[in-house]
C-alpha cells in the first residue's frame, strides 16, 4: 500500500508492503517536507535560499540549517573532486542536491522510529529501502532513449537500500557539466545510503567517465550508466546481480 505526498516540485511515495502508514506519521512526514521546502525551494520567493539567491541575507547569516546544509555539500563536492557542486553556473547556490536526499533519510527516520519493519520512501525516482529480504523491493531502470520500456530491475535490500538515478530524458540538460570526456546521458546509482548515491549520481553525470572511475575506486557502490549511443556499462557486482537467472 502506498501513501503520495506532492513535494519539492514533484510526487512524493511512502510504501509499505502490508498497508499505509498511519496518518499521524504521515502528517509528521509531510509537515517535516514543507519545512525543509520553507527553507530551501528555489522556487518558492519566500524560502531562505530564495531570498540569499536575490542577496537579501548573507550565506554567512543565514540560519544553522542553511550553513549546516551548505557545508555537506562542500564537503561533497571535495569528494568528488568538483564534480559535484551546490554552486550552478550563474552562482546560484542550489541545495537541492543533498536536501531531497535528506528529506528520504529523515523520513525513513520517521518511519524506523513508528516501529515499521518494512517501507520504502521515493521523491523524484530517488528511493530508500528497509526490508528483512531484497525480495520485498525492486525497482526498474528506465531506458533515457525509450522512456517505456526498461533496460532491467534490480532487487532492493542489503546493500542495495538506496537507488538514485540522474539523466537527461525527462529534465534534459540540468546537470552543469564539469567535463566533456565520456560525456553520458544516464547515471544509477546503487548503495547503502541515499545521500552518497544522489550525490555520486549527479557526479558521474557531470563528470563523465573520469568520475565513474573515480567513483569506483572510493565509494562502496554499484553504477550503471548509458551514454549517447545507447552503450551501457555496469559494475561487475551489479553485472552479476542482473544476468543471474531467477
């Protein structure tokens, strides 16, 4: 059973295999959403970002949460040798890279604290998992050349709790590219926490190849991606995962 919340510009899905949440905790959840969006939706005039955006308040005197926020990112960004940014190309600061993750991790947070054993929370295609078994999740990886059918799906649980994709086939190009050099149109992400696969998502998008490998070599997760041409490639891990025969 599943539970849509709109947020943050988009739909918003709080699931668990054996019926909705209550609605206290949904309400809790969907009231600790609006806050963040309050503070950090460049879309809405009024947010705390917004209002840095147009240099009616200093970063430096912004609110805990707007600095706390902001320095994550930094902290990402040296992580993925700039590949990763919350600065866009007009200086711009956009929060929205690690907020969305955040706002997953909390409400799974919310939804540990009620006692539930099982229950997924997605916004915007992003997704975190709890479940005893990977048999009760799984998610589809779109094709960003046919956006009807998919390239495969992938069973959630272990060290597959999260999933997070970035690409070019709904939103076209949003993701400031940081270099040129295997330039992809598609990048999944799969791992233990949602933070690092959203972050490593947009990453490898902006980075191409070079932030793959990078990726790779420093981050306990697992990546498919698709470039221009339609040529896929999959950690050898995920490969495995994938091709077994059910």
């Amino acid at each position: 059973m599943s539970v849509i919340v709109p947020v943050m510009g988009t739909g918003a899905t709080l699931r668990t295999p054996t019926g909705p949440p209550s609605a206290d905790v949904v309400e809790r959840i969907r009231s600790h959403w609006e806050r963040l969006e309050q503070t950090f939706s460049l879309f809405r005039p009024g947010s705390e970002l917004s209002r840095i955006a147009r240099g009616e308040v200093a970063l430096s005197s912004s609110g805990e949460e707007v600095r706390s926020a902001y320095a994550e990112a930094l902290r990402w960004r040296e992580l993925t040798d700039g590949d990763f940014t919350p600065h866009r190309p007009d200086g711009a600061l956009d929060l929205s890279g690690t907020v969305k993750a955040r706002a997953i991790q909390d409400a799974g947070r919310m939804l540990d604290e009620v006692g539930l054993a099982s229950w997924l929370v997605e916004i915007g295609g992003d997704v975190l998992t709890r479940a005893p078994d990977r048999q009760t999740w799984s998610a589809g990886i779109a094709d960003p050349h046919d956006v009807t059918r998919l390239l495969t799906g992938v069973d959630l649980g272990g060290r597959w709790r999260a999933i997070a994709t970035s690409g070019t086939a709904e939103r076209g190009e949003h993701v400031w590219r940081s270099r040129q050099h295997g330039r992809l149109v598609q990048v999944t992400v799969l791992g233990v926490d949602i933070m690092e696969v959203d972050v490593l998502a947009t990453a490898i998008l902006a980075g191409g190849l070079p932030a793959l490998d990078a990726a790779g070599r420093r981050f306990d997760v697992d990546v498919l991606t698709v470039d221009a041409e339609g040529d896929l490639r999959v950690t050898p891990r995920l490969r495995r995962a994938i091709t077994a025969p059910a």
